[in-house]
C-alpha cells in the first residue's frame, strides 16, 4: 500500500511520531513536506516556520529509523498546495489527523473529479502532553513543551520571527 501524509512538521514531535508509525503500519509512505511559501499559510497561529531544508533534514532523522524499524519505503516531498501530493494517482491512503480529516475529504472529492479511486482516510487520534492537552508544534515553538508533551515552563518560545530578524 502507498500512504501519503503531509504537514509543515516544525519542530517534529510525537504526535507526529504517531501519524508516521501508523502510516509505516499501513505501507510505504509518501510525505509531503510543506514549502517555505505555504508553511505559513497552513499555520493556525503566526510564528516563524524554519526553512524547508531544515525541517526536511530533521523529517528524515525521525522517518528513517521507522522505515528500517518497519522495514518500509519512504520519500519526502516538497509540497507546494494544500492538497498536495495526495490528488496524484498511485496512493492508497491517507494518514491525518482529527482536525485536518476535512481537508482529507477534500482530497477524496478532487481525486473523484479526476477519475481516481478515495483513498481510504486514516485519522490518527492526538497525543496528549503532560497536562493533558494535545502535543502540537505551536505549544513547543511557544515553550509551554517539549517534543514529548512534558511541560517546560522554565523555556523560552522561538517567537514569530526568524532568529536573526529579532
């Protein structure tokens, strides 16, 4: 089976760590790495998003030993619209989470108007931090946690400029 999941990935943390096995369980996978140009438009909350090379570099750190531990293939690619790589035919499923499942039925409705076949949608529930709310990238650029959901008061945010404009 061919999985493909997409996402700006800044930092990586373990709820991505989650879509990624899941998607390692179902097949080979197919990540679609968000470009510098639309990283910011798919963020919910301004901050800085680190250039694309660094987010890839740090994406293949993480992927590469699931691929091996799940003896599977993977590929990171740029993508550059919201929709991604996943309306191109030779994919199988979709890996997403909870509040991104709608742009995943998206997907489904321009592969239909494309001739191709539904992915089949797989949504991975959230991991939650130490306090009880989900891990995300914003909490950890913020500072309130670490890539592991445990709190970090005593750490400082990265703030919605890149380092050297601040």
């Amino acid at each position: 089976m061919n999985v493909a999941l997409g996402g700006t990935f800044d930092p990586v943390h373990d709820g991505h760590r989650a879509l990624f096995e899941r998607a390692f369980e179902l097949g080979d996978l197919t990540v679609g790495l968000t470009a510098d140009e639309l990283a910011p438009a798919t963020r919910h909350t301004e901050r800085y998003v680190r250039p694309f090379e660094d987010r890839k570099r740090d994406l293949d750190e993480e992927l590469a030993p699931l691929a091996e531990e799940y003896d599977r293939e993977y590929e990171i690619r740029e993508l550059t619209e919201p929709t991604g790589i996943a309306v191109e035919p030779g994919f199988d499923a979709l890996v997403v989470s909870p509040e991104t499942r709608d742009g995943a039925e998206r997907v489904n409705e321009i592969r239909e108007e494309k001739g191709l076949p539904s992915l089949r949608i797989e949504v991975v529930d959230h991991v939650p931090a130490e306090d009880g709310d989900r891990i995300s990238s914003t909490r950890i650029v913020r500072g309130e946690i670490d890539r592991h959901g445990n709190l970090t008061p005593e750490r400082e945010g990265r703030g919605t400029a890149p380092p050297d404009a601040e």
